[in-house]
C-alpha cells in the first residue's frame, strides 16, 4: 500500500474528505488506538498553541507518544537537509508532522520518507485548519452544499486551503482581498476543478458577504511578512470585518478566524468577541479534525505502520 501524505486538502479525494469529517465526529473510544506503541514527530519551525496542543493531544488520544522538536534542533537545511531528517525520523515514528516556512520542505519529506508526512503549515497551505473550518460550519450550519462562505482579507495559507474544502463540499466561496493579493485565474480554476463548488474572486468586501452563511478572515501579515507589513497594512485597511459588514450576510451568519487575532485590524472586537463568533469552537475543532485525520491516515495505512514497527 502507498505512503498517503497530507500536504493539502486536495491530496483528498471528495469521499475521503468526509470520511476524515466523519472520524473527527466519533467519540475517542470508537476510534480504537491505532499509535499504540508508536511515536510521532512533530517539528516546529513556527512557534504554535492550536497545532500544538492540538496534534500532541490527538496523538496521546490515539494512543501514541508525540516527540515535539524545535525547527533549530533539527536546522532543516543548515544542519541537515530536509530529506535527511524526514528519512532519519521515519525509522523512528509511525509518521511526521512538520510546520514550516516553505512548502517545498514539506514536499521534500513527502519525496523521501517512508512513514506519512502531514503538513502542519507552511507558507501555501494549511490542512488542518481547514478540516477544522469545515468541520465548525458543519456543526453550526449543516451541510454547506450550495451555501455561501465568504473569506475577507489576505488569500493566504489558510484560505487557499479552505477553498479547496469549499468546492470539494459544494459551497460556493467567494473571496474579497485587494486586487495585488488576489488568487489568480489559474490558481482558482485548479481549486474549481476540486469538486462541485466554486471558488470566485469579487473586490468589494460587501460583495462576497451578501448572503453568506460563514465570513472568514485572518491576519493580515502572516509569519515571516514582517518586512512587508506597513504595505501590507495600507493595502487592506478596507478589508476588515466589521459590524456592519456581518449585516450584510445572511441572517444568523457566524464569523471564523484561526486565531491569532487582532483586534481593531482585520476584525473589530465586537464582532470576535460578539454572539455569532465562533472562534473558539474552530480552535476546539483544531483537536477533533486532527484525530479524525490520524485514525483515517491509520485506517488506510495500518498495515504500513505495523511493518514499520517490526523493521
């Protein structure tokens, strides 16, 4: 059997993508203890709370042990190449998790490594946060086939992966960002080409909010941008989500952010911290989307880990 890595949301299928959603619903002692007697790796480049605590947890939930490395530990291609250190950490854990400046490290891991690699992050994508997006609009909203999620502010990591999500769910996701930060024509029709949703780029913030059941957004300047962002700033000072702005979406639309937060930037306080947030049920569903995917990553791949365990 193939090693199944996750580097993004679309290394899903369509049906595997709910079969990770169904996992991340059942109760912990349904899903058995597929880690035991197995380790994790989980490098840090990035400092993180929710995709720590949250992937340590899960792996404890399963069953298994996580072995939580800093990024200068390691020195992912200073100290060692990146191939070495997935190729090296694979004769050790059933499989490895990697938060990281550049995708292509993670790529690379994926390229070599002989246990899955899942991507806790990196400049293009972000996996698990948008398993735990979906799965939070899920619970909130039901079945997102034909309804509408509006992402407002920078087209990032994180919302690169939930479009992908989005289309494979059947939602139609529309995303408001100044024109220079835009998706591209050929970044969306490769989203779109996903499943039976759509992904769309509108300028006008009040524009992707009209009659949207979810309105997301994220900061503005994400983890290694601290060069840019005074520009960055200036570009997007029309893009916060604000009181008003939630008017315009449907009624009872629930606001999303993966945290960090700032407050007064591209989110006002009242709206974060106001009745329709659902802030921290994403952050909670940070656990729960991340055990669903290592039971499915183990459904597929058990008997990999068992030959692993015995080499």
């Amino acid at each position: 059997m193939s090693i199944r890595h996750i580097l993004d949301t679309s290394d899903f299928s369509v049906q595997e993508l709910h079969d990770v959603l169904a996992l991340a619903q059942m109760p912990v002692a349904q899903l058995g203890e597929p880690l035991t007697g197995h380790c994790a790796a989980l490098i840090f480049e990035k400092p993180s709370n929710r995709t720590r605590h949250s992937m340590e947890v899960a792996v404890v939930q399963l069953g298994g042990h996580p072995v939580y490395t800093r990024g200068e530990e390691v020195g992912i291609d200073v100290r060692e190449t990146a191939e070495d250190i997935a190729q090296v950490m694979a004769g050790y854990h059933a499989f490895l998790g990697a938060r990281v400046f550049k995708h292509d490290v993670v790529q690379r891991m994926a390229s070599v490594s002989s246990v899955p690699v899942v991507n806790m992050l990196s400049d293009v994508a972000h996996p698990l946060q948008a398993l735990a997006d979906v799965l939070t609009m899920h619970q909130q909203h039901g079945d997102l086939q034909g309804k509408k999620i509006a992402w407002v502010g920078d087209f990032n990591n994180v919302a690169n992966s939930l479009a992908q999500a989005c289309v494979m769910l059947g939602a139609e996701f529309v995303v408001s960002t100044p024109p220079q930060y835009r998706p591209t024509e050929s970044e969306l029709a490769i989203i779109n080409a996903l499943g039976k949703g759509s992904a769309q780029y509108v300028a006008a913030p009040s524009e992707a909010a009209n009659g949207a059941i979810a309105v997301h957004t994220d900061v503005w300047i994400s983890m290694g941008e601290e060069s840019v962002a005074a520009e960055k700033a200036a570009a997007f000072s029309g893009f916060m989500v604000t009181q008003d702005l939630m008017t315009k979406a449907q009624q009872g639309a629930c606001f999303y952010h993966c945290l960090p937060a700032h407050r007064g930037s591209e989110v006002e306080a009242a709206v974060i911290d106001g009745a329709n947030s659902r802030v921290i049920e994403q952050a909670h569903n940070r656990l729960h989307s991340a055990r669903g995917l290592l039971a499915w990553i183990f459904q597929q791949q058990g008997a990999v880990v068992k030959e692993s365990s015995q080499s």
